[in-house]
C-alpha cells in the first residue's frame, strides 16, 4: 500500500497530509477531518483501513494541532471556524482533488464538515458524519445529563474545580476521566493511537481550550454557541451518520440530522461510546466502506 506525507503551505503556515494508497484509483478519495476542536489524526487513524480496492484515504492534522504549523501565542479570535474550513479548501486544492471527493468528519470534524457540505462544493459527493453535535447547546446540556450519572462525589469535584478554574487539578483530571470512560472511549486502557493524541493536546492545548473549553461537558469558548440545524437542508450530497450506543453525542444530539439533511442514514453502533472506528473498528469500517462504494459511481460534473 502506497503511502505519502507531506505538507500544504496554508498562508504563513503547513499542513501536514498523508495519503493512504493512490490519488490516481478510480474510487472517491476520502478526506478525514479529525475532532477537538484540538485533536491530532492519530485517533482516527483507523479510517485508513478504507484504503483499499483503489481509494486513497487522507488524513491530516489540522492548525495548531499535530504535525501541522502550531500558533500558541495567536489571539483567541485567530482561532474560528472560517480558519478550518479555509484549511480543507487549501488542502483539496493542493492535493487537486477538489473536484471529486469524500468527506469524513469525526466530532468536530463532523461539524466542521457540516459547515463545509452546506456551502454545496462542487466535487464533495459524500459525506460521513461521525459522532457529531449539530447544536452545541443540546450537546452540552445531554453531557450534564451524562455526567449526572457520575458518583456524586464526582460530580461534586466537577462542580468545585469548575467554580475556581482549577481544571489541572488532579482531582477534576481523574473524574474526567472517569467521564471519558464510559462516554468517549469505552476501551481502557486507551490504545496507543487514542492515547497519542490525548498527549499531543495536553502538550498544546491552544485550539481546545480557546474554541471548546477545559473538557468535553464544560464548554465556555465560543463554540458554545454554534448550530448547524437550521441550514441543515442545504446538504444535497449522499450522508451516512454513525454513532455509538454509549457515545456522548446521543441520539438526541444527532438526531437534526436525520430530521433535516434529505439524504441520509444511520448507523447506531450497540458496543461503541464515542470512537466507534476504535470500539468496533471492523464493523465500522464496514459500514463506512459500503457506504461510500455505494457513492463511487457519482459523476465529476
């Protein structure tokens, strides 16, 4: 299998790509946009298993994350969603596959492909919504109904840290954890690829905490009040939704997506919380394969 790194100057700054088998296969390329906003591509890794049979599968690390150019000492209004999705454009472009392609968003990735399939690019033919919020405000408030589920004494640690800003402290790190066990990752110890980026964001924390906030249920940036449901409607390519049984993007999260995108289906994985493509890797990668082979066939024009 073919594989290739390398990186897209992106104005002042690079982002780094890496291809998986080769652009010239006659199935659609697939693009993978990691979460965070924050994470590296390390944890959705596994979507490379995709490349297979003649499609080439892209990953890269998104700004300030990664192997991707780090800005640490931008202004917070540096930071937007306008900035990422310049970012794919770049990218799509520099790779020369901006007239037939695929979409894969895990998360925020999800949202930030959201926002770009509502804008009808010309070669986007297919889109994979992977365990994503369409309303910022509905996902927080299922996380606090998630977490009230907690002990109490850890939903009290929660509370008491998030008064002060203590979210360093080792108490509030374990019941965030503990959080993160059931609802994000049910697979613990946490594999290498998903630990990877964990530590990568630890070490640079910049996108997440600007956009997102200190955790996934505390969300204080401006992402706080982001919604896609109202545009929903202008998505016109082939949509396939994934989501897991455990996963904090509940159904009640994703569910304006199946009431308001026209074309598209869901995938409810029983055993999976949030990262499906590492809880169930095999039948996720199945359902995501035949999905897009269904979508190979969709013209250039």
């Amino acid at each position: 299998m073919d594989v290739t790194e390398g990186y897209a100057p992106f104005g002042e700054w690079r982002t780094w790509y890496r291809i998986t088998g080769s652009l010239k296969g006659g199935r659609l390329p697939l693009v993978v946009a990691h979460g965070g906003p924050g994470c590296t591509h390390d944890y959705v890794d596994s979507f490379r298993d995709l490349a297979v049979d003649g499609r080439a599968v892209i990953h890269y690390d998104q700004i300030g994350n990664g192997r991707s150019s780090h800005r640490p000492d931008a202004p917070a209004d540096f930071w937007t969603v306008e900035l990422f999705l310049a970012e794919l454009d770049n990218l799509l472009n520099h790779l020369g596959i901006a007239g037939r392609y695929a979409l894969l968003g895990q998360s925020w990735g999800g949202m930030l492909g959201a926002e770009h399939a509502v804008r009808r690019p010309r070669g986007l033919k297919a889109f994979v919504i992977a365990n994503s919020p369409s309303s910022m405000k509905v996902w927080v408030e299922e996380a606090l109904r998630l977490r009230r589920d907690l002990p109490q004494e850890m939903q009290e640690t929660l509370a008491r840290h998030e008064a002060t800003g203590d979210y360093g402290h080792p108490d509030y790190l374990a019941a965030t954890q503990a959080f993160y066990a059931r609802h994000v990752c049910r697979i613990q110890p946490m594999p290498p690829e998903v630990r990877r980026t964990f530590d990568q964001m630890d070490a640079d924390p910049t996108v997440y905490r600007t956009m997102n906030g200190p955790t996934e249920f505390h969300v204080i940036g401006p992402l706080k009040d982001w919604s896609i449901v109202d545009r929903l409607p202008l998505i016109e390519v082939p949509c396939l939704l994934i989501s897991g049984a455990f996963d904090e993007a509940t159904p009640l999260v994703v569910k304006p997506y199946l009431d308001f995108v026209p074309d598209i289906r869901w995938h409810l994985f029983e055993h999976s919380s949030h990262m499906p493509h590492v809880e169930e890797r095999a039948a996720c990668m199945k359902v995501v394969g035949d999905f897009l082979a269904t979508c190979d066939g969709i013209a250039t024009t």
